[in-house]
DNA sequence: TGGGCATGATAGTCCCGCTCTATCAGCTCG
DNA sequence: CGAGCTGATAGAGCGGGACTATCATGCCCA
C-alpha cells in the first residue's frame, strides 16, 4: 500500500470528483484513477462507487476513507515536526475561530509570532460546525469556540473567556442611553442578527425564546462588521459579544449596553484535538495559552 | 515517503538491531538498510546513530519513531477493519491482562468467540506497566488492569470488578479457621507474596505500611499458580486475589480468609486506547462487556 | 436527434526506486 | 591473528507509478 494512494482516496471522498481530486494531488487524473484501482485491488475490496461518475463510497470505502483520512494527518505532522525540530518551529499553524471571538485571536497570535520568524499563521473565520469538522478531518491545528453550548466530543479544551451580549444602537435611538436593555426591549427593535447557521444566532434565538421573545431580524449577514456597519447605517439594532467592541473602543455614535433579564454568559475557549504523538506546533500554542492564563495575561 | 520505511523504522527501533529487524519485516537486511537511508534522505534528517553497530536514534528519529509507530499502527488497522468487514468480524483481538485478573477473562471472551467462527484471542499475561506501554505502543487492542491505583493516561476504561484480598493458608495453620484475619495478624505469618515489579504486591506493600506492619516474605515469584503451590506445599500463607480462587473453587485442604484491618478493595476493568476511527475488532470487545455487564452476566 | 461538453477509463511508454544476492569493511573477542 | 558479527555497498532485475493522448459514455440544449 502507498501513502499517496490514501491521499487519492481522501482527495477524493472531499472533492467527488475525480479531476479536481487528482489537481488537489497534484497529479493527472489518469494517475489518480489508476492509483485507487490499485488501492482496490490491494486491499481486495470496492471503495468507490463508479457509474459514468462519481457516486460516493461504498461502506468499505467509507471505513478506509476515514482511516487514510487519520494516517494522511500523521504523515503531515511527522513531516511538520521534523521541519520544526530542524528550522526551529516553522511551518504552519492553522487555527478555526468563531467570528465573535475574532478580537481576541491576535492576543495569542501576537505573543505566539514574536521570536518564532518561521511560524506562520492561518486564522480563519469558521462556524463552530466547520471548526468542528475541521478538527476532525485534520485541517485544523487548533479552534476557538464555544465549550459549553453543544457540546464537542474527542477534543481537549482550555477557556479563554466569557462571552457577555451587549445590544449596539446608535446614541440617537429610545435605548440610546439605557445602561441596561433587556432582551424583551431588545427584540422588539428592528434587530440585525448573524445567520442562523452561527452557533451566536442559535444562541441568541434561545435566550430569546426563554425571555418569551421572539425577534424578527431585518437583516441577517455571517459577518460582524457588516452588522456594526448597518447599526452605523441606522437599519436598526444589533446584539454582539462584549470581546467584539474592544479592541478599537465603540465607534463613534454608537452605545451599547449590556442585555439583561437574562443576564447570559458563555465559555470561549481554546479546543484542539487530542494527538499522540502531540504535535509540537500544536503544544507550543498550547503551552503559550496555558501560560498567558496563568500569568492574566488574557482579557476578561 | 513509503509505508514500509515507516516500518522499518519502527522494527529498528524496536529491535535494535538491523538483522532482526528486517527479519521482523521480512525482508533482507540490505533491504532495511537502503530503505531507512532513503527515508533519512527523504525526510532530510539523520534518524539513526550509525556507528559500527546500532547505536540508537537521534532525537529526530525518536519522533519520527512515535509518529510511524501510529501510522503502522493505522494502517493495520484500516486492513483489518475491511477484512472484517468482507469476512465478517475476522482477525486477531490481543488483550492484555494482569495475572489475578486471568481468572475472569474468560467470562468475556467465551461470549465473544461464541458465534464468531473468524475471531482470534491473544490474552497475555502481562504486569500493569506492560499493559500500560502495550496500548501505547498498538501492541495491544485492549488491557484489564487496576483502574484506579495508578492511574493510566490516555485511554478509554470500563470496570468489571472491584478486586478484594484473601489469606490463603492451610487448613492446619493457627489461622487456619478463622472468619477474617487482619492484615497485622498476616504480616507476621510467613507469606509467599507476588514480585515486587507486579502491581498487585505494591498494593500488598501500600496496605500493610498503612496498617504498620512490613511483611518479609519468605518466598517471591511473578505466577500466581506458584504461589497457592507453595502454600499446599507448607512453605507459608499467601495473599491471593478474591478473583482468583473463584472457577476451580478453593482447593482441598486450604483455607482463605478476608483480610480486613482495612477492608481494602481495587476496582479491575477493561482499558483500551481511544483511537479514532475505532477499529471494529475492539468496539466489539467494548460493546460486549458493556452488555454483559448491563445484563448483570460478569462476576462480583 | 445530433453537436458540444463533462467525466472518468484505457492505452502506450518511460523510468524511478525497491528488492534481491553477493560481497566488502570494521569492530570484538577468544 | 583469525573467526564471527554487524552493517554498508555493488550490481541486476522488475514492478508499478507517472505522464500524454485518446476513447466511451452520459447529459444538456438546440
């Protein structure tokens, strides 16, 4: 059997479809083809069901997918580790985060850059399903998620902080000046809300259904910015984390005030999945995160 | 990269020695050789200490050590799992267990064959520090040990039964009738005792200290049979698991008491590494026990 | 119904690299 | 100093993985 032969079938199982698999593999779709009827042949089983094209795996396919899925992430870790154990740690990190919890990566990235000129970085804006999923299938090194909302299964986890709900209006609004706004007041605004397929909507919804309410979002984005940009704009109100207004301060014109009645709080935390043997990309942050905690270095 | 230099390495390593490992492997011993330099060149770091013979790893190859050793490890996985999947449930399950726990195996793994024509057992006597490294290194699908004396890292456990402690004598012996003796009254008994690498005697050890006593043993020996052998022999008492004298019953002429002074218990369960995908063989193992001993079919 | 496109399999060829046997070189020990 | 053990080197054979070019089939749309 042949390493590259699992890559085929995982390239495969992820893209379905042969030409894009064989380009993800850099190699012609003819030495894809020909690489996973060999793997067939060895391993004496069908894995890919064949019409005039692709239609997924067979069970056995499945089952080998998800073991060449696990030995394809080895191998790249046993060749990331020898590269940091040569260069010193090089090589790139890839982390998951949730948007609202985006202002506090740099907290950890700053601290994780500074003497370390070979590490690179891939921060990327995921919901907490693709992070989750992600983690699974080895294409993240680390996430940054919610601990305690839906639960996640075969992964250590470290808290970073809290996340607090704040309703964003513009100064000039009724609520304008409140110190504190409850989520009944708030759902009776014109509210602009992220999608629902982020886990902070899902999370929203909920509070407000416990409060009996049951808000009707003019507008629905997956970003942030844009939410703050349509509070800006006057659409209407918006409910962020409190991580998100503080790294700039809250723009000028607006106010924010903290949601209450209920008075929620959720867990922000750093989540890896548990390797052995532990990959030392991953336990530098690991460690790093310990120490800042220990040492307060972390906000809230 | 390939797979079988992964192996290779593993097989050097665990060999220490370059003919025996390509034995292991084999293949010839200029075979090893070329392809641990290929996988040196490859990976573009020196794995091995060349000297006139073997002379260990660098600590490059130690890490890749423990990543091939996982990789090796999965991929006999993936080919076994899809052997079971074509033949139904086919190949070889290693357990591991401690001596005092022999006893009960069996109460496991008749319902497991049973009705599994293809299903192979290894069961190893091992002590609880074999087992512990035995998962590690993916020598071993599953281990019954102490769960909760010293604790093990890194693995899933499910208990079977609690282990108690017995003083084993012959019937003619001062304590021979008596309903229960304290650990005080058997230290100062002759005692045939298990070896000290054994968990089951540092236990022994632990309890007696806590009761002030420090038993000098008369005899020693790593096998459990050996011990009861030299009590019928008139050698001395012994400290035997509950477990132990359970299929056969107590043999003639001897007599066991509770020892009490404390009334110590050990729990003693299955323990197998989380791996992930889990590999069919052993989710049938857990599946199994977990069922029986829902069902109230294990002992104690 | 037929042309164009997308998709994956086949054919033919090249050559890398894995494996073997045979042999060499250096150290250890009697 | 010679025998034995250990690992490296040399040279030959061949399997299989990679490429380009082409084919077969299905689908969509005119």
């Amino acid at each position: 059997m042949q390493i590259a032969q699992l890559r085929y079938l995982v390239a495969l199982a992820r893209e379905r479809h042969f030409g894009r698999a064989a380009e993800a593999c850099h190699v012609s779709q003819p030495t894809l083809s020909a690489g996973l009827q060999r793997l067939e042949e060895e391993l004496g089983a069908r894995l890919v069901l064949r019409g005039r094209r692709f239609e997924g795996l067979t069970a056995e396919g499945e089952r080998v997918f998800a073991w060449a899925q696990r030995i394809a992430a080895d191998v790249d870790g046993l060749q990331v580790d020898l590269r940091a154990m040569r260069d010193g740690l090089t090589g790139r990190l890839r982390i998951g985060a949730i948007p609202t919890s985006l202002p506090v990566v740099s907290s950890l990235s700053a601290p994780l850059c500074a003497g370390r000129p070979g590490l690179e970085l891939s921060v990327l804006s995921m919901s907490s399903r693709e992070i989750e999923q992600g983690l699974r299938q080895a294409e993240l090194d680390a996430g940054i998620t919610y601990l305690d909302n839906e639960p996640l299964s075969g992964v250590r986890t470290l808290r970073l902080y809290r996340e607090r709900y704040l309703l964003l209006t513009t100064a000039d609004e009724p609520l304008g000046q409140s110190p504190e706004v409850t989520w009944q007041e708030a759902a009776a605004r014109r509210l602009c809300l992220l999608s629902p397929d982020m886990q902070n909507r899902r999370i929203v919804d909920s509070i407000m259904r416990e409060a009996g309410a049951a808000p009707r979002p003019v507008l629905e984005t997956n970003s942030i910015s844009t939410l703050v940009d349509h509070v800006r704009a006057g659409v209407g109100c918006a409910i962020v984390a409190q991580s998100w207004l503080r790294p700039p301060g809250l723009p000028a014109g607006l106010h924010a005030a903290p949601l209450v009645e209920p008075r929620r709080e959720h867990a922000i935390g750093l989540v890896w999945r548990e390797r052995e043997p532990e990959p030392l990309l991953a336990r530098t942050l690991i460690t790093l995160v310990r120490r800042l905690r220990r040492e307060g270095l972390l906000p809230e």
